[in-house]
C-alpha cells in the first residue's frame, strides 16, 4: 500500500468503524477493539488488518456471510479485503 492508500484506508475505517464495533462487543472482542483502536491511533494499518483477520474467522458463519449480511458486514469486509 502506498501513502495514498494508507490515507484512503484509514479514512474508511474513520468513516464505517461504528457501523461494526457492535459485533466486537457483542461477541466478546472487546480487548481487539481495544486493540484496533491503539493501533488506529499509530497509524498500523498491517497490525490492524491482523486483528480484524482473526476476529473474522472467530465470528459464527451462520449470522456472518454473505446471505445474512448484519450490519457493518459489508465495511468490515472492504477493510479487511482491501
């Protein structure tokens, strides 16, 4: 990614984080929210995607996907495929 994107990336979380905080609460990552928010705040786009990796493959499949899509799914998902 280059400085560009890192921006871009960055103002995409900024922008569409609130819209899936509720499912790192809700399912008990309250410490990788945590997590996330530091490395926001440094600026750690790779440490951030890592954290949002292994959340996704924790959160149950059968309310997360593709068919069911919740709330904040969508933006999660471009963050963590972009």
């Amino acid at each position: 990614m280059g400085k560009m994107e890192n921006k871009r990336w960055l103002q995409e979380f900024d922008a569409t984080k609130h819209t899936f905080k509720w499912f790192f609460i809700e399912y008990g990552f309250d410490d990788e929210w945590k997590w996330l928010e530091e490395y926001r705040a440094k600026n750690q786009i790779g440490k951030m995607k890592v954290v949002m990796n292994n959340v996704w493959f924790e959160l149950p499949d059968d309310k997360f996907n593709v068919n069911t899509r919740p709330n904040g799914w969508e933006n999660f998902l471009s963050l963590t495929e972009d």
